[in-house]
C-alpha cells in the first residue's frame, strides 16, 4: 500500500537532504514541498517565503498554508497516492501546527480546525530532523536561498520551534519518528532508511 512519508524539522536541520536521498531510494516514489507541491501552491509559495518577516500576520499565514496544502493535496499526493505510489514530502500541516499554531500565535485550536475541514489527511509516518537551532540558522542563512523569511525572525524563533516540533512528536509517537541531525549525512540517512524501508 502507497505510504504518505512527510519530513518536519527547523530550518537547515537538513530534511530537505533527507527527503531526496529517501525519494531517491524508492525510485516510484513521488517527492513533493511544502508549501508548493503543485503549480497553484508554488504561487503561494513565494507569498510566504519571500519578502519581510513581518509581512503577513499569524492568521494570515494560516489561511495562505492551508489554501496552499489543499491545492497540493488535490493536484499532487491524491493521485499520487491513488496510483500505487509513496509520497514523501518536505513538510506537511505538522509544520502549520508549529510555526502558525505553536511560535506565531497561540493559533493551535485554529489550525486543528482548519485541517479538519479543510484538509482531512494525516502522513502515515512523519520523521523529524532534530538539529541545534543555531548551528541549523546559520545552515539556514548561509544558503542565500532568498526564501529566508523564517530564518529572519532569528534564534529565539528558531529554538521556540525546536520545542514544538518535539512537542508534536512526544504527542503522536506512533506516526513519529526522532532523528538527530547533528550528524553526518549518511548517518543521518542510515537512521531514516531504519525507519522507512
């Protein structure tokens, strides 16, 4: 059966890497993003990622994420998954649920709500990339990616999300999966081939 596989972490805790070294041993596997994942989230996408920390509100970056994972669950992980194919995916709503719910306002009950009625899915199995915020922000930064609109609100931002990630993860232990980025690569690899192949 077709497994939905999302990979949560801070940013520069190294998920993406992880996420296409995990797409690449499973080669029927489709990789996706969020947010993006499909042509209308991509658009939505450079609304939340670019531009000044302070552009949207909380409650505005809920609306946009979820307008954003609905396009991409319809056009992308559906059918994908419909078809007989893994999705692994670099970020999903656990990341909302952290950075909206947890860091950006005490929005939690809110985005609970939305993905329910608006979303409905859960990944089947979810690894976290647990890193050192700082050593992670100044990953983050050195990237010069301009979508660096998170990294800007700083290390208190970035340690705040490291708690609600392991927060997340201490409440569903069943679907979650702990591995510590402070690592080599491969090491790191070595854990999440452990836990999904």
């Amino acid at each position: 059966m077709a497994r939905f596989i999302t990979f949560e972490g801070i940013d520069g805790s190294g998920k993406s890497t992880q996420a296409r070294m995990l797409a690449d041993a499973l080669p029927s596997a489709v990789l996706t993003r969020e947010p993006g994942g499909s042509i209308g989230a991509e658009d939505i996408r450079r609304l939340l990622v670019e531009g000044d920390p302070d552009r949207w509100s909380a409650e505005t970056e809920l609306l946009l994420f979820t307008a954003a994972r609905r396009d991409h669950l319809e056009q992308t992980i559906e059918p994908a998954l419909a078809s007989g194919r893994d999705v692994i995916s670099d970020r999903f709503a656990d990341s909302t649920r952290v950075y909206q719910g947890a860091t950006r306002g005490d929005l939690r009950a809110k985005v609970d709500a939305l993905h329910t009625l608006m979303i409905g899915r859960e990944p089947d199995l979810t690894l976290l990339i647990d890193m050192d915020p700082a050593v992670a922000l100044s990953r983050g930064l050195a990237r010069g990616s301009g979508e660096d609109r998170f990294e800007d609100f700083g290390l208190p931002f970035q340690q705040k999300l490291r708690d609600g990630f392991l927060e997340l993860a201490n409440e569903g232990p069943a679907r979650w999966h702990v591995i510590d980025g402070n690592r080599p690569i491969e090491d790191v690899f070595a854990d999440v081939k452990a836990a999904c192949l």
